[in-house]
C-alpha cells in the first residue's frame, strides 16, 4: 500500500481474543494482529491491551480515514459504554464509531442484507435487523445468569455434570472421567483448577471443544449436552425475528468459536428448520465494511468479495 492511499481500522473484540485488521480501498488487507481480549468486566488490563493497537496501527495513522471497533459490552453497560468511548476518543484521533461486537458480526455475515445472526463464542446473543435500519437483539446478559448456549455455558455445563457424577448424583462417571483426562486434571483438583486462572470466564469456555471432542467420539452425555446449547441458541433466534418483525423464513448466519462444532450447526439448521448462509464476513470483516461505508468508499459485491478473500489469507 503506498504512503498517500486511503485505509480503514478494523477491531474485533470478543470474550476471548481480538482481531485488528487495516484495509484499503481496494478492499485488500495491509496489517493484521491478534490481541488478548478488550472484555472491560475483567479490569482495566483491556486498556492497555487497546493501548498497544493504537500503538501497532500507529504507522498508518496518517492514512487511516475511519475507524469501526466492535467491544464486548458496548451498550449493555452505560458507565463501561462511556468508558470505552472515552478511552477510543484518546487513542485514535480519525473518525471512529464503537458499537457491541455482536453487531459486527451481523454486518459481516449479511453484508448489509436482512436475517438474524446468532453469535455463540464466550457469550451467546442473537441480532436480527431487515437491512434497512430496523434491528433487534436478544440475549447478551452474561455468564452470571445468560449466555445460554455460549461457550461458557457449555463449559460451565460440563463441569457441573463432572461435579455430580463424581459425587454419584448421576450416571455420567465415564463422561466425567473423559473430561477430566482431557483438562489433565485430577478429581480432586477440579476445583483448584476452576480457580488457577485469572481469566476463569476464557478457561471455562475453553472447555466446550473438549465436550465437542467428546461428543465426535460418541459419548452421549456431551452429545446432549451441544443439543442443549443448540436449543437455548434457536430460542434466541426465534425470539430476535418476532422482536424485528422478520419472518422465521428470514434467513440465518452465525459467528462465534461454538459454531465449529457440526453438532451445533446441524441440530440450530434442524431447529431452524434451513441450513445457515455462510457468513459473508466474518466480525472483523463486519467492521471494515461499516468502516468503508462510513468512508463514504464504493462498497459493491466484489469489494465485499476482495475483502473476505483477503481476510481469509491473512488470518488463519
């Protein structure tokens, strides 16, 4: 990219890690990085997390003609809302927008298009929106009393079923067992374990692809387990189409680590009743776009088209 083309800022923030990405206009990728997670109800260290982006797209600076950053929590919390405006307003001095992650990923995977996205990484929400203005969104409450069908939930879920076959209140021993070779960790440290970890939220979600492992082998307690999740997923669907006023034929989208899992995918597609639409996007992507539009930049199909296969090769 030379010195005097015209870019755009892209942050991906989620419940886990974040994903930073600059593009130009012709929608190719010219820095990207990954970054620990910007989740401000973890304390003040997602401070300087963003401190060290603003730092690393510091060379670009010059160039950059807006900036999208997608932050957990971002509306759901006015005091941490405002302070993650603030401290954005500091570091990056190009026109900027902040909004919720989720709300990326919704952009990312319709590309401006109508249909509900179903976000299920650390934490699970579900945005519906026609395209034209008009959205709505459910769930997001966090992993204190929401987050039905997270990462999180499953994990939490699955140590809770460990919980009980160890003590004889079920029948899942051979379930726990599996789980706990896999965490290496003895029965008796669980709960050290559980503990260990600053960022326990992060360490327990870590745990559902152990329980999807689980379930691609056969074992049927963590099969029921990624059913339920998928379950709790779908209501969320359901709910943000009748709250939007779109169709429960509209169409649907999902982002988020969980949506690895074929389990997921096929009972949510089963629930649904149609398979999901690719995302266009992904979050990341979603903030470019939003980026490039607030640019006043020509965003057609094959920019959108560029930018996704661009994306695709520089973060793997």
């Amino acid at each position: 990219m030379s010195q005097d083309a015209e870019c755009v800022l892209g942050v991906d923030a989620g419940g886990t890690k974040t994903l930073v990405a600059i593009a130009d206009r012709n929608g190719s990728v010219a820095y990207s990085c990954q970054e620990s997670t910007l989740d401000p109800t973890s304390g003040p260290a997602w401070i300087t997390t963003i401190e060290r982006v603003a730092r690393a797209t510091g060379p670009f600076v010059d160039q950059t003609k807006s900036a999208v950053f997608g932050l957990p929590f971002h509306g759901e919390i006015d005091a941490l809302s405002q302070e993650q405006a603030a401290v954005c307003g500091r570091l990056f001095a190009m026109r900027h927008e902040v909004v919720n992650d989720v709300q990326l990923a919704f952009d990312g995977a319709f590309a401006g298009g109508a249909g509900v996205l179903l976000l299920a990484g650390t934490g699970s929400m579900a945005w519906a929106g026609d395209g034209n203005g008009l959205q709505a969104r459910v769930g997001g409450w966090g992993d204190a009393f929401g987050d039905e069908g997270s990462a999180y939930w499953v994990g939490r879920e699955a140590l809770a079923e460990v919980s009980r076959a160890l003590d004889g209140r079920s029948r899942s021993s051979e379930f726990a067992s599996l789980l706990l070779k896999k965490l290496g960790v003895a029965e008796t440290d669980l709960i050290g374990w559980c503990n260990a970890h600053s960022d326990r939220r992060s360490k327990i979600a870590g745990v559902a692809k152990l329980v999807d492992d689980l379930a691609v082998a056969g074992d049927t307690t963590a099969t029921t387990l990624l059913e339920r999740a998928a379950d709790e997923l779908a209501d969320h669907a359901s709910a943000a189409l009748e709250r939007s006023g779109l169709r429960n034929e509209a169409h649907w989208s999902y982002a988020g680590g969980l949506f690895s899992s074929r389990i997921i995918r096929d009972r949510v597609a089963a629930r649904m009743r149609r398979p999901p639409i690719p995302p266009r996007l992904s979050p990341v992507g979603g903030a470019l776009l939003r980026a490039a539009r607030m640019s006043g930049w020509t965003v057609d199909d094959s920019w959108i088209n560029r930018l996704s296969n661009s994306l695709a090769s520089v973060l793997r």
